[in-house]
C-alpha cells in the first residue's frame, strides 16, 4: 500500500509563527487525483518551512508510485508500437517524472513537442 | 615583435608546452575574458576532463578522453534532466568513405577528397579547409569507433545493402545507425557504464561561466547543480536567463586538464537567432528544446571567438530535391512566389517560405503536387510516410481527387488557384517560368494537371546552427583576442563552427561531431594539468 514521506514535525520546534497552510494549498493547488487523497505540504515536501520547499525529484514520486518499471506497465498495451510515453522509444525508463508531470501546474506532454499525438494520447495528468 | 612570435611558436609546439608568461607581461592588448585567480575561489569539486554536453559529441570526447588515459576523472554534465541532446532524436545518418558496406557494393573509388569536394561544393566558401579535412579525412575511424562501442547499422537501408547515395553526395556512402541516434546514445552511455569506470554523466548541471586564469588557462567552470530547464516559455532562450530561470544551486568545479564544449546549437532561442536573421524569430525547430543561447553566449563571454553566427540550416520533412515536382502558393492569393527548384537550395527556399507567410499573419503556404509529380519522387519511402501522417508535425501529406477539393480544405479560392495553375502550366511549356524554375530539371513532371493531387504545408525548420565557436584542427577553442588557442578548452560538434558553410551537406553532422570529438577527448586527456 501507500507509503508516505514521513516528514510531519512537531510546531513547537520552531519558534516562528505556523505558516499559512490554508492559503499556501489555495495558492498551489493539487492535482484532483492528490486532492481526493486530503494531501498535506508535508506529505510531499521535506521539513515544515515552506519557504524552503523544493521542486520534487523522481524518487519522491516513486516513494509512492513504486518504480519506473511499474508506472510502465500501467500503459503496457502502447508498448508494440514503442509509443508507451513512460517506456518510449527514446527513453525507455530514464525519463524523470517532472519532464512531464506537474502539480502546481499543468502538465505537458514531452512526445507531443515533435510528434503529433493527438490519437494516441490524451491529457497528461 | 619578437616576444609575440615566439610566443605563437611556443604555441605551435602543441599541447603540454610548460605555462607562458602572464598576457599583460607580454605588453599585448587587453584580454577578452576576465580572469580569475584561482585561489580565490572555493572548489566544490575537481576533475581532469569536464565535457559539457551529452550528446554525440559530447559522449564521443568522454569515452576517447577516459581510454587515452585510464587515470583521468573525466565527467560529463548536461543541463537538462533527459541527457541526450539533439543526438538522441535524430537519424545521426552519417557519410562514411571506405566502409565494407560501400565495398560490398562495388564502390571501390570513393575518397575523402571527393566527400570534401562535396562538402564544399555546399559550404561555397565559408568554410576552414583545414577543419573539413578533418571531417572528411576521419569517416571510416569514426564508423569503426561506433562498431566498436557497440552500434550496429541498419542493413534494411538502399534495398538490403545498408547505404545509400543522398543528395548533394557523389557516391552512395551514406549510412544509418540502427535505431538512430536514440541507440547510438544509449550504447555509448552503456559502454561508459560497463566498461569505463572514470566515467561519470551528470544531469541538471547548467554551465554559468567559463574561468580562465591570467595566462588565459582555462582553470575551471561556475556551474548550479539541480537546474530545472521549462519547457513552458515560449521562447526557450528564456531559461538561460537568471530573472526568468534561477533554478539551481551554485557550485565551482576545478578543470585540471581540459574543458570539452559539446553543448550544440542555439536552434530553439528565438531571440538569439531572430538578432542573427530577423524572419528566423518565427521558424520553427525539431531540435531538443534545450538547444538555447546559454553555451554560446558563456563561451563568448570567456573570449571564445565566435563565427558564422548568421548561416544557418533548414529542414524540410522532404527531400529538397522533390520539392521541384510541386508549385508552392500563398493561400491568400493562390500565387506562386519562388522558383520551387531554385538548384536545391534549400535556405533559398526556406527564406522565401518564412517571408511570404510574413505577409499573411503566419499562415501556412501550401506545395501542391499532381500525380506526376508525386511519381518522380526520389524518396518514395518519405513520401508514404506523410501520406500516413507520421512524418512529424508540418510533414503530413494529403491526397485529393480534385483541385477544388484541395483549395477547399486549405481554404483557397479555387479560381484563384486554378488560374495559377494555368499560367504556371502554360509558361513551363514554354520553359518562361516566371521565377525562371527550368523545365529542364522536372522531367515528365512539368505540369499540374494528373489527379489525384497531393498538397503539404511546407514549413522549413532550423535544425542546424553552423555558427559557434571556432576551433583549429586540434579542437581547441580560438581567443577572440589573439587569435591563439586557449589552453585547455576544446569544443565540438554543433557547437563549434568552421568545419562547414553556407550549407552543411546532409549525412555530415555525424562526422563533424565524432570525428572532432575523438580529437576533443584525446586532447584533452593529454593537457597537462594546471593543478
């Protein structure tokens, strides 16, 4: 099952006032399938100053989506045509998560740059 | 003048002469660059070989650098977070002089001269001869380095006998990596990781500055590792700027021996190559997206001599040679406005397309081809491609029972067209076209009047910058200043310039790129080290 990123640290460890997570989660919003799981910051972003958040790496990302070879496997029936956009023709599994998937942001689409993909594939998510 | 002709001398004695006199001891001019002492700054971290840039050219140095000595640290560091370069998406055909695949064929008077002939015969005269001998000269090397690092080629080219004779070629000897360069990078990445352990490949480093001491060495690089290159600008140029792109974090690393500069063109900056041709602004390019002004710009900065800045390359999803067939017109008015044969130039061509979309807000100008046309097709294989829809963006070819029903679907006046299309057949018959195309040159396809028709939205690409950095045959980098190389910096492939010209021939990027690179590693693993 899920395992998240333990990272919850108790506010009295810092002396600051407590960040304004209300506003901060208006302001960078979830994507809907992170939003219906009640996502905090924390469960993604190390330490509890938001200021020092950074962009997530791609074993961030698979901490909880497993490994590259699994997210491939979701999309095995495009794997004929090598056309699978997490084990392509180009990149096979190398590819890091963000060149396409963003959450504060919409994603983009790495294939659709050169190629038109418009049937085969449909919005990044 | 004694002291700067001994010093060129000193020079000229080649790689590892002992240190020279401070520049401003000399009495010379002032230098391009501003120096740094090293002592001043805090090294994060040190290496004998540092290439930037990990696509051919760039793995190619780094192999050749960490086998021409087994002790060197040589690291590669790309600043994108998917390595690869423009390398990993494109063909990387390349033409080889001498292979046994030209000799099973029969071809046995091939030559590097005649390859240099054909080069130039392109080129016209912009070229450094001594650069394009190195090229022309290293083909069979290269071809053999590649087989040796684990390339095979496809034999499924030229009908089974894997080459090819491509235009602008005077012998077939043009060959194709299986799998393209996609495979070619991946089985150079895989030779690094298997079989050389002083290897290291870096990503998400971007390259701020070059630093060159006050002798002119170069001593080491400014770099922010974890940069985050968007591909969200619309002008990708944009991430090279700090204001628009501040990612990363700022580190020194110390270059013992020799920086190798495989960092590519500057294609997909709009704005660096709009200020070099103004119509360039808007073309577009199927290079990588992070092929930007950054590197070049560093480079200049440092008092690397810039060249050839405004020629340029374009792409067409078709051969130029059967662009001939076809009558290209402005939707608007359903005129022609070029000679459509224009001896295969390509810029000619190109230019002429940009410019006329200029003056119709952007939109797209049409080739509309007859069933004769599309018969004489050199490349047929091209041709099914776009007839099926998978020859990329722009590269789609429709096929139309009649003339109406092509002016329909671009949106034409289909009177406006045919009149056209009249004057057109007319004026051929007489061989007085009006943009003097030549009869002569289209065979049994000098009119449009055989449905089916076939029509396409030709669009050129700028897929290859020749201007960047100019290097003697040794690979070095040239000071703007002095016109001397700069000890311990080496750039190759698209990002140095000087090997070709106002065109670069088709299938010969490969072989600038591996043959300058083999040279570009080996001499910068034989630099001797400043620290």
């Amino acid at each position: 099952m899920l395992t998240l990123l333990l990272t919850v640290t108790a506010s009295w460890v810092y002396a600051d006032a407590e960040p304004d997570w209300k506003s901060l989660a208006d302001e960078y919003t979830l994507k809907p399938h992170h939003q219906k799981l009640k996502f905090d910051c924390v469960m993604c972003h190390q330490g509890n100053d938001p200021e020092e958040f950074e962009p997530l790496e791609s074993e961030n990302c698979l901490s909880c989506h497993g490994s590259a070879k699994k997210v491939a496997d979701r999309l095995q029936f495009m794997d004929p045509n090598h056309t699978n956009p997490h084990n392509s023709f180009h990149d096979g599994l190398s590819l890091d998560c963000y060149e396409c998937h963003a959450e504060h942001e919409p994603s983009t689409n790495l294939c659709a740059d050169c190629h038109t993909t418009t049937s085969w594939m449909g919005k990044v998510p | 003048m004694s002291e700067n002709s001994s010093r060129r001398n000193f020079l000229k004695l080649g790689l590892g002469a002992a240190a020279m006199a401070p520049v401003s001891a000399l009495g010379l001019s002032s230098a391009a660059f501003a120096a740094t002492d090293p002592n001043d700054i805090q090294w994060d971290d040190e290496m004998d070989v540092l290439v930037i840039g990990s696509g051919m050219a760039g793995m190619i140095a780094a192999i050749r650098a960490a086998e021409t000595d087994a002790s060197a640290k040589v690291v590669v560091a790309d600043k994108m977070s998917r390595l690869g370069g423009s390398s990993l998406i494109s063909g990387l055909n390349m033409a080889v002089v001498g292979s046994d695949l030209q000799k099973n064929i029969g071809i046995t008077d091939d030559s590097w001269e005649l390859l240099l002939k054909d080069i130039e015969r392109e080129a016209k005269g912009y070229n450094h001869r001594e650069l394009t001998e190195v090229a022309a000269k290293g083909t069979l090397k290269l071809y053999n380095f590649l087989k040796d690092h684990g390339v095979e080629y496809d034999m499924s080219i030229g009908g089974g006998t894997g080459v090819k004779k491509l235009g602008g070629h005077s012998r077939a000897r043009c060959v194709w990596p299986q799998g393209g360069g996609t495979e070619v990078i991946k089985k150079l990445q895989g030779y690094c990781k298997t079989q050389l352990t002083n290897v290291e490949i870096r990503k998400k480093i971007l390259l701020d500055e070059i630093l060159r001491n006050d002798e002119g060495r170069v001593i080491g690089v400014k770099v922010r590792e974890k940069y985050r290159f968007s591909r969200k600008h619309d002008d990708l140029g944009d991430n090279d700027n700090p204001e628009l792109n501040s990612s990363g974090k700022v580190k020194y690393y110390k270059v013992k021996r020799g920086l190798v500069m495989a960092t590519g063109g500057y294609n997909q900056d709009r704005k660096f190559r709009g200020d070099e041709v103004g119509t360039m602004y808007n073309a577009a390019s199927t290079t990588q997206p992070g092929a930007t002004g950054g590197a070049i710009k560093a480079m200049i900065s440092a008092g690397f001599k810039p060249i050839h800045m405004t020629l340029f390359r374009f792409a067409f999803p078709i051969p130029t040679e059967d662009i001939r067939w076809g009558i290209l017109v402005n939707p608007r008015t359903g005129e022609r406005f070029v000679d459509e044969y224009n001896n295969n130039d390509r810029q000619a061509i190109g230019m002429a397309i940009l410019e006329e979309r200029r003056h119709i807000d952007g939109e797209h100008t049409v080739l509309i081809y007859d069933q004769k046309g599309a018969e004489h097709y050199h490349d047929q294989q091209r041709f099914h491609l776009s007839l099926d829809g998978k020859n990329g963006i722009n590269g789609t070819i429709w096929k139309f029972d009649t003339l109406e029903a092509l002016a329909d679907n671009f949106k034409m006046n289909t009177n406006l067209l045919k009149a056209n299309v009249d004057k057109y057949n007319k004026n051929m018959a007489q061989d007085q076209d009006e943009f003097h195309k030549p009869k002569g040159v289209l065979k049994g396809a000098s009119s449009i009047s055989q449905a089916p028709y076939y029509a396409m939205q030709l669009n050129p690409r700028y897929n290859y910058a020749q201007g960047g950095a100019m290097i003697s045959p040794r690979a070095e980098a040239i000071d703007v200043v002095t016109g001397e190389p700069i000890k311990g910096a080496f750039v190759c492939g698209e990002a140095s310039a000087g090997t070709y010209g106002y065109i670069r021939l088709t299938a010969c990027s490969t072989i600038d790129c591996g043959t300058f690179g083999i040279v570009a590693g080996e001499n910068a693993a034989k630099t001797i080290p400043w620290a």
